[in-house]
C-alpha cells in the first residue's frame, strides 16, 4: 500500500505545494484545513490524476473535535508515514506592550497546542506501522522575534520548543522522528522561499537517512546543484 502522508494546515502556499508533492511520490494524500477554499478544488485535482487524496475540515485550535478528526483519518486511511503540521494563526497583530492576551491565548491553541495534540494522536499508530516523520513548519520568527508580530513570534518559539524537546525525547531509536523545519523567510512563489522549494526540502528530510539525528532543519533556499 502507498504511503499515508497528513498535512495539515493547507492553504494555496507550502501546504498546497506539499499536497503535489506527496501526489508526485505516489502517495496517498489527506489534507486538512478550516475550510476547503483551497482544499476542496485541490483535492479535485489530485483525484482527477489518479491520486488517492481525501480533505478534511477542522480547526486545530479546538482539541476535542481536531482530535477526533485525526482518529477518524487514521481509522479510516491508516497511520501516515510523514505528517506536516503546518497550520499558523497569525494574529492578534501588534507589539507586546499591547498584546490582547486573549488573543494570544487563542492563536497558541493553533501555533502550538495543534502540534501537541497531532502527536499525541498520531505517535503510537506511527511506531505500530513501523515510524515515519512529523515535521513541525518553524520560522524565522522562532530566533528573532520581531515586535509587531508579537503574537506569532512567540507562537514559533514555543513551537521550535516542543519540536526540539520532542526530537530528544524520541531519540535516535524510535521509528518516529521529528522535527522542525526552520523557514528563514518570507514564502513567496518564484523566490528563494518559493514553496515548492520548501516542500522539496520537507521531503528530502524525511527521507534522509540520518534524519534521526536532525532536531532542526534550516532552510535559507534551495541547495545548490554540485559544481
């Protein structure tokens, strides 16, 4: 059976860029986002090539429903061999002096408390089909903090945080390695950060044969071909 490959948090961007990627390998696809804007047609499309890709809506900011939505994926496609949490809250907007702390509150249940709640519901069905990889999207924003995206930069540090800390945890052994692609600019299509660069680099992680001993992946650009 093809592999299962989870992303969540899909919009037109790495996440998108991800799904044709899987596609590419011939793996089966499950996409996740808060509306099927963008899933929805582009599931349509994976279909029509011949790809086994399903969309599912949840948002990750709310535990009991997210969780069980990726029991019900697991149950249903079977444990995924990569899983990419991708899914962001951007806002509230502004500098720390005047952060609203409710705000903050609700986009850390995305920028971390998702990431938390995806391994706890995929890590034991990955060990049980024999491992894989969970890949957290950092940024650069997890190293320097820039003050009028308050919010999210504290959202990134605690993310590469739990990836971090996750990556020690599991160690070299385990089957189920993960880590945190650090993403060192702004995404842009036709840039050094274009997306389906960066998707490219998500699956030569994954695919890597010492990727156990990797907590951090930086990505500053695509790596030059060898002279």
């Amino acid at each position: 059976m093809a592999d299962h490959v989870l992303i969540i948090g899909v919009g037109a961007g790495i996440g998108a860029s991800l799904a044709r990627r899987a596609a590419a390998e011939g793996a089966r696809v499950t996409l996740v986002a808060r509306s099927e804007r963008v899933t929805g047609p582009l599931v349509q499309q994976l279909q029509a090539d011949g790809v086994d890709a399903a969309a599912v809506v949840v948002d990750a900011a709310y535990e009991p429903a997210f969780t069980a939505t990726l029991e019900q994926v697991i149950a249903e496609r079977g444990a995924p061999r990569l899983v990419v949490y991708n899914a962001v809250d951007p806002t509230p907007a502004g500098p720390a002096s005047t952060l609203d702390p409710e705000g903050l509150t609700m986009a850390l249940e995305t920028n971390v408390t998702g990431a938390v709640v995806v391994t706890n519901a995929v890590l034991e069905p990955m060990r049980a089909a024999g491992g894989g990889t969970i890949i957290f999207t950092g940024g650069v924003l997890a190293t320097r903090p820039f003050a009028p995206m308050t919010s999210l930069s504290i959202g990134k540090a605690a993310l590469r945080s739990y990836a971090l800390c996750l990556h020690q945890e599991l160690g070299t052994d385990d089957p189920v390695h993960a880590v945190t692609v650090t993403i060192g600019g702004m995404v842009e299509p036709g840039t050094a950060f274009d997306p389906d660069a960066i998707a490219e680099r998500m699956f030569d992680v994954h695919a890597r044969r010492d990727r156990g001993r990797l907590g951090e992946v930086a990505y500053d650009g695509p790596v030059p071909a060898p002279a």
